[in-house]
C-alpha cells in the first residue's frame, strides 16, 4: 500500500492534470518509489468523464517520452479522505473543488500546482484546452 497519495486537479482532467499525472509517475517509476507513492488526477467537472486525454496532450506528451493512459473523472468528497496532498491547476479549480472539501479537512491538503515550481515565477499552469491546435 502506497504510504504517500497525491493527487492533480484541472478542469476537466484531460490535458493539464492527466499530463502532471503522467510526468510524476514517470518520476515516481524512474526513482524506484512506484510502491511508495500513488499518483492520480481529477477534474472539477465531469464533462469529459470516460475520456481519454485530449488528443493534442496525448501527442505533446508522447513527443517528449510521456504516456497519457488516463482516463477522466470527476474529483469526488471522498478523494479528500484517499488523498495527501491534492494540487490544483489555477485558483479557478481551488474554488471549484471547495463543495467537494469535507469540514475539516487538513489545512494543507489542497495547493496550488505552482507553489512547488521552482523554474518559473507562474502561479498558475494556463489551461491550454482552447488554445486550438497550438493548445
């Protein structure tokens, strides 16, 4: 059983969360910790539920040697209790996620993506879904 749960939050959970989702266990498998930490992403809404990643973020993560297998879904009340640490995309998807937040939940369990970069200045990861086929 994995000691560590985390989980990534974006809109619809098919290009920004499933794309962080696959580059953390492509870390978390690289680092031999597979059996330690679980990795996971959710979107606010369900509008794309049973869908595989957007097919643009499938191609510009398989050109850079990453493989979007997820499949979306809707974050649910209950991944407060399953998960650790939950990061959200934007402040958008903070206050879209709150109704799902039990009370009492840890204070720290719910963070925005950018706070852990460290190479830019972003507070938040631009959704690229309408960007058309730049996106």
């Amino acid at each position: 059983m994995p000691l560590f749960k985390l989980l990534f939050v974006c809109m619809g959970n098919i290009c920004r969360s499933p794309a962080a989702e696959a580059v953390m266990k492509h870390i978390v498998e690289r680092e031999g910790l597979s059996g330690s930490i679980h990795v996971d992403s959710a979107g606010t809404g369900g509008w794309h539920a049973g869908n595989q990643a957007d097919a643009r973020m499938r191609s510009a993560a398989y050109n850079r040697g990453y493989d979007l297998t997820s499949i979306a879904r809707q974050v649910s009340r209950d991944d407060f209790d399953e998960f650790d640490l939950i990061l959200v995309m934007d402040r958008q998807n903070r206050r879209d996620i709150r109704p799902f937040e039990p009370k009492g939940a840890s204070p720290g369990q719910l963070r925005l993506f950018c706070e852990f970069c460290s190479a830019h200045e972003e507070a938040e990861v631009p959704d690229p879904y309408y960007g058309g086929p730049q996106g």
